[in-house]
C-alpha cells in the first residue's frame, strides 16, 4: 500500500527500488566485474518510490537523453481535506 506522504520541509532522498533478489553467500561471494545478477521482477513492472522506508509511489522506468528517469504512474489520494 502507497502511503500519503506529511508535509515536511528540508531536503529528502527519494530512493528508486528496481528489483530485488536473494543470493546465498556462496554466490554473493562469487560476483565480480562481468557478472550478470537477474533480478526477480519483470522489465514492465512497476517500480517502487520509497522516501526513507515509506512506499510513497510507483512508476516506469524511461530512458531519456541516454538518462534513466521514473514516470509517476501512481500516488497516494490525497484527501480532500488537504
């Protein structure tokens, strides 16, 4: 579940989360230039947003300029209230 995110001032570090996967040390240990680690979500899959540990969005990955960037396909409702 995406959380409604407080208004807060400063500076926050968004974090993008592609994939993830679980390595046994054995195969941690192994890695080195060159290797392939093939992650556990699909290419088309949303990404995660998170602000600190709080899922606050998703999106899709885009290249742009040779850069990647995040399309926000998803945020929390705001209430109306706000």
């Amino acid at each position: 579940m995406v959380d409604r995110m407080p208004p807060a001032r400063g500076d926050r570090n968004l974090r993008i989360e592609l994939g993830h996967v679980h390595l046994p040390w054995e195969k941690v240990s192994e890695l080195s230039v060159g290797k392939v680690v093939s992650l556990e979500s699909l290419v088309d899959e949303p990404v995660d947003l998170f602000v600190g540990e709080r899922l606050i969005g998703r999106g899709e990955v885009l290249v742009l300029d040779g850069c990647f960037c995040i399309r926000v396909t998803q945020l929390p409702r705001q209430s109306k209230s706000t």
